[in-house]
C-alpha cells in the first residue's frame, strides 16, 4: 500500500507542476491578448476617422502582442483558448476593415497568421464595421465610395454564406453571417433611399433653374 501512495504522491507533484507552469503562461498571455484587442479597437476607431497610417501601425502593434501571446501559450492547450481567439478575430477584423476602405487586396489568414475560424467571424465583423463608415459618409452628404464598399460587404455575406459548418468547428459563424445578412439589406435600404433622395433634390434644382 505504501508503494501505491508513493506513486500516487509522484503523480501528482508531476500534475501540480504541469498546472502551475499551465497556469503562469495564461497569467502571461492574458494581458497581452487585452492588449492586443485594445489595439485593434483603436485601429477601427482611427479608420473612421480616415487615419489611415495610424490605424495601420496599431494593428501591427496588435500583431506583435499577439505573436507574444501565443509564444507565451505555445506548446500547451492554451493556444487556442478563447482570449487568444478573440484577439485573432479582432486583429482580422480591423485588418480586413483597414485593406476594404484603402483599396488593397483583402489579407488571407495565412497572411494574418491567424485561426480560420477565427479570420470568417473577424470578416463579418468588418462588414458591420464598413456599414459605420458608409453611414458616417452619408451623414457628410459623401456617396463617392458608398457603392463600392457596399459591394464589399455583399461578397463577404456571399462568403460566409457558403461555410456549412457546426458553430463548434466555426466558432459561432451562423450568427455572425445572419448579423452581416442584416446589416447589408439595412445598408442597401439606407444608400438606396439616400441616392434616391439626392436624385430628386438634383432634379428639383433643375427644374427651378428652369423656370427661372
């Protein structure tokens, strides 16, 4: 018997080290993952404000918490926990969003070195992201690019669309897709209506310089 609580005692010492080292790579990554979602949220907030460059820098600021957040979890099954998830998605999210509003070819995950699933649900989210920035343009009477970014955001919900996974491979991405369906017919119904309403206005004018 006493072999047995010998073995027993090695055992779990050898458990206890594991969850203690397990434990102190979270308690590292942690913060990092924050932090790098905080960068991302700063980085869509400086594109609706057409700082371009700025938001450009935060995100690779956010890429490089993010490569020391995962080096921090490597090896263990923390790599791709939730924290480090959710950073991807935001970090894919504010990329995809930077690439769309400055006409440069959409980052693949492979380019972003982020999860799959992780780069869809980051895709639809920037499809909301670009519905602001549409919006925001209208409100300053600016329809120049309105068009073009809502044709954007059409072939994302073109993609997602065809991605027929359980949410538990997909991380959720059935809601996420039925978020951008929404988002892009309450789009397409705003510009519509805006155009329309800039038509008449134009056809207004023409006709009281006309009488005139």
């Amino acid at each position: 018997m006493s072999d047995v609580k010998s073995n027993l005692d090695r055992i779990a010492e050898q458990v206890r080290l594991g969850l203690i080292a397990k434990d102190a790579s979270r308690e590292k990554a942690l913060p990092l993952g924050r932090e790098a979602i905080r960068y991302c949220s700063t980085a869509i907030r400086s594109l609706h404000r057409h700082e371009f460059d700025t938001a450009a820098a935060m995100l690779k600021t956010a890429r490089d918490l993010l490569d020391d957040a995962e080096e921090a979890v490597s090896g263990c099954e923390l790599a791709s926990t939730a924290f480090i998830w959710d950073a991807e998605k935001e970090y894919s999210e504010g990329s995809t969003f930077l690439a769309i509003v400055t006409e440069k070819e959409v980052p693949s995950p492979e380019d972003l070195r982020v999860d799959d699933a992780a780069y869809l649900n980051g895709l639809g989210e920037a499809a909301g992201e670009l519905r602001r920035y549409i919006l925001h343009n209208l409100r300053k009477g600016d329809v120049s690019r309105s068009e073009e970014l809502l044709a954007a955001m059409d072939d994302i919900y073109n993609i997602l669309v065809t991605i027929d996974f359980p949410d538990a491979i997909t991380g959720g991405l059935r809601r996420t897709t039925d978020m951008v369906r929404g988002v892009l017919e309450r789009t397409r119904s705003d510009l519509t209506l805006m155009l329309t309403q800039r038509n008449l206005e134009t056809k207004l004018s023409k006709y009281e310089e006309n009488i005139k």
